[in-house]
C-alpha cells in the first residue's frame, strides 16, 4: 500500500476542514437547478416547484445519510457492495413513493401537477437509485481503504517494534565482547602492574558512562564518535602497549553523521585478527572519507590466514551486517576483502 503523498494529506485535510459548508453548498445548488429545470420544462407555479425541489432534495439526503450510516455500521466486509446495493434500492423505492404520495396530497386539487407527478415517477426513482448507489459504492471503497491503512499502520508500528527490539538486542550483544576482554585484561594487570590495572578502570568507567548516553541517539556526528573510538583506543593502549598503532586519515567530515556503536566493533575485529598470533608491533590502518553523500570508512589490518581466530571472533562484522540491513534496508553497506595478508573491512553509510 502507498502512503498517502504531502500533497495528497494537504488536499484531504483541505476537503475535510471545509466538509461542513460544501455540503450544505452542494444541496443547495442542487435544489435551485432542480426548481429551475422543473419550471422551465413544465410551467408550473413557483411555489410547487420550490416545494418539489425541496421535498425531493430533504429526502434525497435524508437517504444519503441512512446510506452512510448503514454501511458504516456494517459489521464486516464480506457483501458490503450487494449491502449497500440493497440498502440503496429500498430506500430509492421508499423515498420516490413518500415524496410522490406526500406531493399529490398537497397539491390535490392541482391536476396538470397530478399528472406531472404520475409521468416523473420512474424518472425520479431511476435519479434516486443512481445517487443512492454511487453512495453507497463510495462510502464501501472508503471504508475498506480505512480498514486496510489501520491494518497499514498498525503493522508499521509493529514492524518499527520488532526492528527497534532487534537493534537494541544487537547492540546489547556487541558491547560485552569488549567489556569481557577489559575485564580479564584488568584481572591480569592487578596482580603485576596494579597502577596499570587502576588505569584501566579508569578508563573504563568512563567509556561505559559515555556509552551509556549514547544509547539513545539514532545518528551521530563522526567527529564525535572519533572522539569515543579514542577512548575505546586508550583502554585498548593499556591492555596491548606499544604493540598497538592505529592510525587514521580522516578527510573534510564535518556535515557527515553515523550511528553509534558501528565503528568500535570493526575496530575490535581489527584489533583482535590483526594481533592475535603475533608479538611485534601491528599498524592498522583507518580512512575516512565523505564522498558524493556516502560516507565511506575503511579498516585495514595484517591478517595471516593460516592461524585460527580467537573463539568468538567475527560476530562484530555479522552484528553490523544485520544492523545496517535492519537501518537501510540494504545488504550492500559492508564490504570485507582479504588481499596480501591484509584484511580490510569497508562500511558505507548513507548521508
């Protein structure tokens, strides 16, 4: 189903706000060419065509409204056209007769007006059922399409839900895997380097308080989510030393925004692929750019292919993977290559 266009909503609320004197307009108009016509074509006298008219248009709706009335209090769907149908039928019979039973009352001793009565009988019922039906088969069209933008809306709302609940699980299931390695790493240092594992702590807490503010922000700017990978890279500076080198090459970034908690969990891949299994030193290697309305950062890291990963590792790449599909609706937002033992991850957001 489409949703309605701005367009679309303006009109509709135009027609809505001004509903209450069109109608009325509309009858009246309606009532003045059905004076004039019936003058025209019959002679009759002023007052009994101005009588007519208004007998015929005060029943005409009159109908329309027990119309809209019936079929809005139908209780289901099914049928709702052959409803209206019937509904619309009786009440073209129903209001012809009354009119034309009440008219000939009033005007008995008229008899050119008698006759006038008997001729337009079928004519009238004919005009009658048409208007009746074309109601009818609206009101129908407007109910089902009422139905099925409430059961538009609400699947929407539960869509939105079931997502929302999704990406809050996945960033609940990210964040530990850090929080587990700081934790073992400050187990480790309290015994031999103490201050070191005070240090650590430290740096901790304040990273998890930043991390805490920031759960409730859809986007954020990316020099201030570098900012919180420099903490994230201090307490990372504790646990490995001098072993750890990242840098970054960042280009003219200023209008560009990212969600939050995208880029720490590749930079922990990174981290963990790139010195797992090794004692020297390890250079890793980020690029940030903005180009043409897409934000592009590349992670590059040493990579040796014959040594198996760390237990757990690679859920940071299948957790952003998801989480991108769930925000953009696209599969094609992250990119891992592995090229002369250099594994580069590529994640694109759209600006």
């Amino acid at each position: 189903m489409q949703i309605l266009s701005g367009k679309s909503k303006s009109k509709l609320a135009i027609a809505k706000k001004n509903i209450g004197w069109i109608l009325p307009l509309a009858g009246l108009t309606s009532m003045g060419l059905h004076i004039l016509l019936l003058h025209n074509l019959t002679g009759l006298a002023w007052d009994v065509t101005m009588t007519e008219g208004a007998v015929n248009s005060v029943l005409i709706i009159l109908g329309i409204w027990l119309i809209v009335l019936f079929i809005k209090n139908y209780p289901t769907q099914v049928g709702a056209i052959v409803y209206g149908t019937i509904i619309a039928t009786a009440l073209s019979v129903l209001i012809t007769y009354t009119a034309e039973k009440g008219l000939a009352w009033w005007y008995a001793k008229q008899v050119d007006y008698q006759a006038w009565l008997e001729q337009s009988q079928v004519s009238k019922y004919i005009i009658a059922w048409l208007i009746f039906v074309w109601v009818a088969t609206c009101t129908v069209i407007k109910k089902r399409g009422d139905s099925l933008e409430d059961k538009f809306v609400k699947y929407t709302d539960a869509a939105n839900l079931l997502r929302d609940a999704e990406l809050f699980k996945l960033r609940q299931q990210l964040q530990p895997h850090f929080l587990y390695n700081s934790l073992n790493s400050i187990s480790a240092l309290v015994m031999i380097q103490p201050d070191k594992a005070q240090e650590m702590i430290g740096k901790l807490s304040d990273f998890l308080r930043s991390s805490v503010k920031r759960e409730a922000e859809e986007r954020l700017p990316v020099n201030e989510e570098l900012v919180f990978i420099e903490a994230y890279l201090a307490i990372e500076a504790v646990r490995f030393g001098d072993r750890l080198d990242v840098d970054f090459a960042v280009a003219e970034i200023d209008r560009a925004t990212i969600p939050p908690f995208l880029l720490q969990p590749l930079l922990e891949n990174a981290i963990k692929f790139g010195l797992y299994g090794k004692t020297g030193n390890v250079n890793i290697r980020v690029s940030i750019k903005l180009e043409k309305e897409m934000l592009s950062i590349s992670i590059s890291n040493p990579y040796d292919p014959e040594t198996n990963p760390p237990k757990g590792t690679g859920f940071g790449i299948q957790g952003i993977r998801r989480r991108l599909e769930l925000l953009y609706a696209r599969t094609d937002l992250l990119e891992v290559k592995q090229e002369d033992n250099i594994f580069t991850t590529t994640l694109k957001i759209p600006q």
